[in-house]
C-alpha cells in the first residue's frame, strides 16, 4: 500500500467518523494514529518492507552457493551480477559459502556468541568460502571482483524457530 493509499483511506475513515458515535470515533482516531506512526517508521527506515523475500531468503540468496566450488574473479563477476548485487551499486564485499544449507543451518546449533552489533545470536562454524572484493574498476552493473578462495571461520546471525541463518556478521 501505497503512502497516498494510506492517507486517502484516512481521508475515507474520518469522513465516515463524522456520523459515527463517539466509540466509533475514537477507534477510528487509533487507527489513524497507528497508521501515521507506521508511515512514520517506514520513512525512517525503521521497519523495512520484505518485499516477499524473509531474512532467510535474502541470506541464501547473497551467501550460499553449495554447487560451485567458486574461487576464481569470473565466479565472483557471475554470482554478484546473478545474485543481485551489483545493482544500483556495486556491493563493496561480499561471501559465498560452498556448503550445502543443512550444513550452515547447522552452525546455529553451535553456541552463542557476541555479534559486532551487540546481539547475542551469532554462532560460528568453519566453512569453505569465496570472498568477493569489489576492485572499484568498472561502474555498475558492470562490477568487478576479485576472488579469494579459503577455509575459513564465519560467524552468523541465526533467528527463529528453528533457528536459521539471518546474517553473515564475519
């Protein structure tokens, strides 16, 4: 819904409250208020619409590649231009773990650790990975990445029940 949606249907809500009794009224002033502190939030990016896509989604979608063993600069071009991040800007860094889902489901077994934001919900596993580096040589869509191949430590944010990967932290 649109923010003219939005005012509109409370354009529509307070002309109907003009008949309406005083219960009605006062709900309908609720409403209104909720409505405008919701827009409120989404201006300021405090609530962000999903767009069909959950937290889980968007991790597998940027993070996992369990087919590829990866590891080489036309990978990385490929897989963030494939992935969707490389569009408006190039992502500056981004990793893509070559396990299959169960194994990095897994590592939210693992116990909990500090996240770089403070949160309590990281876990850490070893993984093989590639790293993404954008070489800043060429503009968007058209980034450019170097490569780095490795077995390596990661730490993710899991949320959930089950728990499920939300966030490569490291």
């Amino acid at each position: 819904m649109t923010s003219i949606e939005i005012i509109d249907l409370l354009k529509t809500l307070i002309g109907k409250a003009k008949g309406a009794s005083k219960a009605v009224m006062a709900l309908q002033k609720i409403l209104l208020s909720l409505l405008l502190s919701l827009l409120t939030l989404l201006g300021l990016g405090l609530v962000q619409p999903s767009y069909g896509e959950t937290r889980y989604k968007k991790f597998q979608r940027q993070h996992v590649d369990s087919r590829g063993p990866g590891g080489t600069n036309l990978y990385c071009n490929t897989m963030m231009h494939k992935q969707g991040m490389t569009r408006p800007t190039c992502k500056e860094f981004n990793t893509f773990i070559h396990e299959n889902i169960g194994t990095i489901n897994n590592i939210c077994n693992a116990p909990n650790i500090q996240c770089k934001n403070g949160k309590e919900n990281c876990h850490a596993g070893v993984v093989r990975v590639t790293d993404c580096n954008d070489t800043k040589s060429s503009p968007p869509p058209n980034c450019s990445y170097k490569a780095t191949a490795s077995t390596r430590r990661v730490v993710i944010a899991c949320e959930g029940n089950p728990l499920v990967p939300v966030h490569l932290d490291r």
